[in-house]
C-alpha cells in the first residue's frame, strides 16, 4: 500500500499504518470449493442468543472516537513520509523509516497481546492514544526552536509504533467484544469503509497543509509542526469518546495466578498448535513481505518516474493516496453490504493472489494515470483481505485469548513489512522499482497458490467453513469447530 496506508490495514491497518498488493482463480470456482451453505452432515447451528444491551451504541461511540483519533496519525503519517519521499529521494530512508515505524511495535505487542487479555481494553487504548499525543506535542515544541534533525522524524514513527504495539491488540480484541457475533462482519466492513472514508480526506487534508505549511517554512521539517499540534487535538477528542463507553475486562489481573511471562508462553503454545490460526499468520506475512513492503516503493516510484516538480509531486502523492483510499471505501462498503455472508477463507485467497496481480500492474504501468488506476484497484482489494481475515480470526480464537493473538498478528505484520522493506529498499537504489513490482507480484501469486494447494491450506479451508458456521450464534463454538475440524483432517 501507498505510504501511510500501510500502517492502518490490516489498520489501518489500520492501522497506520493501516497495505498493498492478488487473482488467477475464479470467485465462482472458488466459491464452490469453500461453499459456506450448510449441507448433509454439517452441525446445527447453536440457538441464537439475545444481543447485549446497547450494542449498538457503543459501537458506533467506539468506531467514532477511533475514527477521530485515526485522521490525526493518518495526517502525521502522509506528511512525515511525503517530506522524507521528496527530500531524500532513496530506498534507504525509505527502508529506515519502514524500520522506525513497524519494529517498535513488534516488540510492544509481545506484551500488549497479554496485557489486553489481562486488563481493561479500553483503559490500554486510552493510554497508549495519550502517551503518543504527549510525545507528539513535546516533538513538535523541539521542532519549533528550529531544531529539526531527520532522527526527530524517526522517533516520531517509532514511538507511534510502539504506541500501536499496545493499541491493535486492545482494539481489535474490544471489537467482538462489545459486537454480537453474527454482525462482526458487517461492524468490520462498515469500520474499513469509515477508515478508507477518512484515508479519502487525510491525504487532501494533509497536501493543503503540508503544501501551505511547506510554502512558509521553505520545505523543511519545520513544515510539519502544524500536524502534529492537530494530531494531538484529535488524539484529545478520541481519548474523550472512549471515555463514555462503558467497557468491561474480560479477566481481572487480581484473578489470574498465572504471570505475564506464562500468559505470554501459553500464546505461543496456542498459536504453534492451533494450525489455522498458524496458517493465516504466515499467509499475512506473505502478504506483507511480498506486496506491503514494495508498494511502500510506489510514492518513490512516482517522483522519480513520473517527476512533475515539487509542488506537483506534493498532489501527485496525494492523487496516489486519494486513489488508493476511494478505492479501499468502496471495497470495505462492498464486503459489508454484499460479500457479508461470502467465504470468509475464499475472499482471502482470491484477494491475496489479486495482490499479486496488481502489483504486476503497478510495475508496468505505462503512465501516472494508469498507475493511480491500479493504485485505485489495489485498495478495493484490500478490504478483502482484511476485514475477512480479522473477523476469522475474531471467530475461530476464544474470546480470553484474542488479545495475545491479535497481538502476535501485530508482530507479524511488524516485522515481515520492515524484512521485506531491508531487501526492496536498498535494491530501489540500484534496481528500477518498476522490476521490484513485477518481480514481487510473480512471487506473491506462486506461494499463495502453493499456501492454498499444500494439505496445510487445504486443512484451513475446511476448518475456516467449519468455524463459520458454528460460530454465528456462539462465539465460543468456532474456535471449537475450527480445532476438531483441523484434527479430523489430521487423523
């Protein structure tokens, strides 16, 4: 995915930081072989039990204040990389600041998995939003006595990193939370297409500022200063929303014997043995090493190849956002609306081989307005990757153990983007990134072919069909479905 986005997908996400590139299958075949419809031989399916009170509305304060507090770290992380994009010009920095941003929160997660099973969702959200606020405001006061070395801009990324590190766990484990089960899909398709929605007005948001701002300071990182101060305001108003929903632990830490340390030791024991959840690890670091970690070439790619002068690779880069986030919207809006009730394992593979193939694209495209075109098609992708695979796991992990999942998928998605970014980065250098894209997008769509055709894949599929089912009316019954349906394809 472009620049920031691609810490906001899976957030974007998003995360940041939420992000990029999928298919030779047919949707019809593949349907056919996940077929979700119930047939001779499948389970009944559980009574269906009443909603919790005010659901509803402690959603929709939820995905409001995180919606608040995103706009502020997209305009943050737009700025910070377009100023390093068209300053430097080199996969290097690009690569440093894949590193700074990604790292830190793969370390954090290790514990903000435990610490959301064990603690308050909520409180842990809260306080990692204001602690990267007050590190923003103090940065932007340094900045503002002229001091304005590349390494402040790093520390920026790094403490939002490390910031997510605690934050993604906490958020997505709350979710199916406070959400009844057989919505989770459309609460995760409608909060994507909020999160495109707000990555549509971010990076135009953040072009006329950084464009004004640059403009006055002469296009140094002097030019920054204003979005962090607007950073810290929608962080302030997000803290605020969060505090008004009444949030629950799943445990209290004064009831559990066990210490962090065993927490964190029987998360890795669940997910070494828990072999879908393994699965759709490694098919997210594929993901992220192999169409994440390019595409975060493509800002670099435009200036160079596509070079318009200063002020227009400013709207340039923000086109290229804009594109990628329309193009995310409507996917998000179309899962939600009409792939709801889809194979969840069949959207996933069919969105990750499509990756492969625009990625492809993105490589050959002739001129910038074919390659804004496939930028576009690359983000209505992503929903299809993302809010499937989130709300699988959301179906087949047991609610007690979702933070530390969530949390080693964080870890995932932290390292294997800045491992992909120290090999394509240095190689943007010497090698036209053009070649990187294509090369890239080749290899994506030969090892999900073989992650869906070798017997692990095949045993996923069956157990991702098995859990949706059972999980519609209760949540604990998926994670149960998933593991006997693994086992018997085991025996």
């Amino acid at each position: 995915m472009a620049g920031a986005n691609s810490e906001n997908e899976p957030d974007a996400a998003a995360g940041a930081s939420v992000a990029a590139t999928g298919s030779a299958l047919s949707g019809a075949s593949l349907a056919g072989a996940v077929d979700t419809t119930p047939g001779v031989g499948d389970p009944a399916p559980a009574a269906e039990t009443a909603d919790p009170p005010h659901w509803l509305r402690k959603v929709i304060l939820f995905l409001t204040g995180q919606t608040v507090s995103l706009l502020g770290s997209m305009l943050v992380q737009y700025a910070v990389f377009w100023y390093l994009t068209i300053e430097y010009r080199s996969g290097i920095y690009m690569m440093l600041a894949a590193l700074f941003g990604f790292l830190p929160q793969a370390v954090v997660s290790i514990f903000g998995g435990v610490w959301a099973d064990r603690h308050n969702r909520k409180y842990l959200i809260m306080g990692a939003d204001a602690v990267i606020a007050l590190a923003t405001l103090g940065l932007a006061l340094i900045m503002t006595t002229g001091y304005d070395a590349v390494w402040l801009l790093f520390l920026v990324l790094a403490i939002r990193s490390a910031g997510a590190g605690i934050q993604m766990p906490a958020v997505s484990a709350l979710i199916p939370q406070i959400t009844p089960t057989r919505n989770l899909i459309r609460v995760n398709g409608i909060n994507g297409s909020i999160q495109s929605a707000m990555a549509l007005l971010a990076p135009a948001a953040a072009g006329a500022i950084y464009a004004w701002s640059s403009a006055a300071t002469g296009g140094t990182a002097a030019s920054l200063i204003p979005i962090f101060f607007i950073d810290v305001v929608t962080a302030a108003i997000g803290i605020g929303i969060l505090a008004f929903i009444p949030v629950g632990a799943v445990r209290r830490a004064s009831d559990v014997q066990t210490g962090y340390f065993a927490d964190l030791v029987d998360g890795v024991r669940y997910i070494v043995h828990h072999a879908f959840v393994r699965w759709l690890l490694v098919v997210f670091a594929i993901i992220f090493v192999l169409t994440v970690a390019p595409s975060n070439l493509t800002p670099l790619m435009l200036v160079r190849s596509f070079p318009a002068g200063e002020a227009q690779d400013v709207v340039n880069l923000a086109v290229l956002e804009i594109a990628f986030s329309v193009g995310m919207m409507l996917g998000g809006i179309l899962v939600a609306s009409f792939f709801a009730k889809r194979s969840r394992i069949g959207l996933i593979v069919v969105s990750s081989l499509v990756f492969g193939v625009l990625s492809i694209g993105l490589g050959l495209a002739p001129n910038v307005w074919m390659f804004f075109g496939f930028m576009f098609l690359v983000g209505l992708a992503v929903p299809f990757f993302s809010t499937p695979s989130m709300t699988l796991l959301q179906e087949t992990v047991e609610p007690e153990r979702q933070g530390r999942v969530f949390g080693f998928l964080g870890i995932v998605m932290a390292v294997a983007m800045p491992f992909g970014m120290v090999v394509f980065g240095p190689l943007a250098d010497v090698v036209p990134i053009e070649t990187l894209l294509v090369a890239a997008g080749v290899l994506t769509f030969v090892v999900i072919g073989l992650a869906v055709w070798l017997p692990a894949g095949q045993r996923a599929i069956a157990a991702a069909r098995a859990a949706t089912q059972a999980a519609e009316h209760d949540p604990a019954a998926g994670a149960a479905a998933a593991e006997a349906a693994m086992h018997s394809k085991d025996a």
